[in-house]
C-alpha cells in the first residue's frame, strides 16, 4: 500500500462497488477515490461523535468489492507485510476488515478464525456484543446478515417518516416489510440450502421448528403483526433484506422501481448519522468501530483516558 494518506492510520477494507476504480498500479492516488464510495462513506459517517473529538487520525475506509475479495485483499495485505516490503506505509497493525455475515459461511485463510461463522460466533452473543473479546478481532461480521439489515431497524423508522419514503408504491410502513421477510421465508433458496447455520444462529430464541415451513410459521405466529425488538434482530440474523431495502423510494420517485444510487447514499448516510449520534457502546458498528480505535491507538487511548 504505498499511499502516503494512510501513513499512521487505521485501515478498515470493508465491501463495497470497485468497478469505477481501475489501473490501481499505474496510478496509486486513484485509492483515495474508495474512500469516496458509498459503503466505505457508509462507515465512516457511523463513526460515534465521541470518537471524533479526539486527537487521533480518523481511519481510512477503503472498499475492496465482494466480500470473498475482502477477505483476500485482507490475507494479501498480511501476506506482502511478512515478506518485509519497504514500499509501504501501511501499519499492518492497523489492517482491520468488515464483512457482511451473510447466511454462507467463507472461509478465512491464515487467520486464527477458519471462516466467518466462528468469527461471528465468537464476536456476538444472541445478538449482544461480547465485550471481552471484540478487542482480539480484527476482522470483524456484521451482527446481523447485512449491513442493509441496520437500515431497516424500527429506530431508524423516522428517517424514512421525514422524507416520506415509500416502500412498492406505497408509504413505507417497516411492519409491513417485516411481514413480507417473514411470508417469504419459504422462497428463500440460501437460507434453504444454508439450513443448519441459520438454525444455530438463532436456537437462543426458543423457536418450535424443524424444517423451514414450520420455521416460517413460528416466526409467524411469534410476530403475529406487532414489533418484537428482538425477534425482529433474529430474523435479520437468516434473512437476506437487501432486495427488500432496494424496493424503498421516495415520493418523488414514485414512477422509479427503487431508489437512485444518489438516493440511497443520501438515505444511508442520515441513518449513518442517526447511529453515529446515538453513540451506543453496545450497538454492534459502535462497538466495532471503539474496538478498532481502542487497538490502533493504544497509547493514545490510555493517555486521553476515552474508549
């Protein structure tokens, strides 16, 4: 990584669109440009308020595309370090990463996690952060299935009030989204085929099932139309809601299918915002991203007494 801007500071690689970004070699000022792209934004506009009073650099999120190429850019990157590389200024102790969980398990190589599902099983705790270890990763999963999965958490329902966004045409009404993840349970091909994870993700919940009919019908009689905060988390922990997050648009965007990708920056970055304000410890990308300044600024830390 031999660009100077990231000298001294954290690193994040995290998922995200690198199609406009090309001829990195020839002209390694073009890196600078994934700071830029939404999903790098996305996490960068996340970072807690409190966090940035202090006098240390603020990390760099750089998107890496999907998120099996995340995981290689991340072992690569460990990889040149061990190979004493002077061309870099990259402080290999400052390499972090975060990936979607998703309902497929990959594999991780040369990290002390196999794949990302022992990585989450290790990281979280029915739904919770587990506070002593979070400071030993650094990859890190999403807590629930996606990061469009904290998009469509029933605290950020205002957000989509105040511009009134729609969802099919219709107001949105995140009940209704959560009825339809819930209906669809059954066409869900990944989570068919991926049975067993989804199984041990979420057997804290107490569910009667035994195949995915009878899995949608308990989720459904458990929900039965009314919010329940933490059944709602653990049918984000199966359930992939990106196209469900896709079918969101504006008013002014009523003849559109969904939202512009300026829109949905725009959208995502109010409840980047939202989150950021809140400035929860034991919110999961609150509690990531304190984990991140916490061990590439240790010293720092100790010394301005904060996280």
């Amino acid at each position: 990584m031999g660009v100077r801007s990231i000298k001294n500071k954290a690193v994040i690689l995290c998922e995200g669109d690198i199609s406009e970004v090309k001829n990195f070699k020839k002209n390694p000022s073009k890196y600078r440009s994934l700071e830029k792209f939404p999903d790098a934004n996305f996490y960068k506009a996340c970072l807690p308020t409190s966090m940035k009073h202090y006098p240390v650099p603020t990390p760099v999120f750089l998107n890496c595309g999907d998120r099996a190429n995340v995981i290689k850019a991340y072992v690569k990157l460990k990889e040149l370090h061990a190979e004493n590389r002077n061309d870099s200024y990259l402080d290999i102790k400052k390499l972090f990463a975060i990936i979607d969980l998703d309902i497929q398990t990959a594999k991780i190589d040369n990290y002390r996690f196999e794949n990302t599902e022992e990585i989450f099983n290790d990281l979280y705790n029915e739904l919770e952060i587990n506070s002593n270890k979070i400071d030993s990763h650094t990859i890190f999963t999403t807590g629930l299935i996606h990061k469009e999965a904290y998009f469509l958490l029933k605290c950020v329902e205002a957000i989509f009030d105040k511009d009134y966004h729609l969802y099919r045409n219709e107001k949105l009404y995140l009940n209704k989204i959560y009825s339809e993840l819930i209906e669809e349970i059954t066409d869900d091909k990944d989570l068919e085929q991926n049975f067993n994870v989804a199984c041990n993700r979420i057997g804290f919940l107490g569910l009667n099932y035994s195949n995915i009919n009878e899995l949608k019908n308990a989720f459904r009689e458990k929900f039965n139309g009314h919010l329940d905060d933490k059944l709602i988390k653990t049918l984000f922990l199966i359930r992939k809601v990106k196209p469900y997050w896709e079918n969101i648009h504006t008013i002014e965007s009523k003849t559109k299918e969904h939202l512009s990708e300026k829109e949905i920056e725009r959208l995502s970055l109010n409840i980047a915002k939202f989150y950021s304000e809140q400035d929860d410890n034991s919110f999961h990308l609150t509690a990531i991203l304190k984990s991140i300044y916490r061990q590439a600024y240790t010293n720092t830390s100790a010394e301005q007494g904060f996280l």
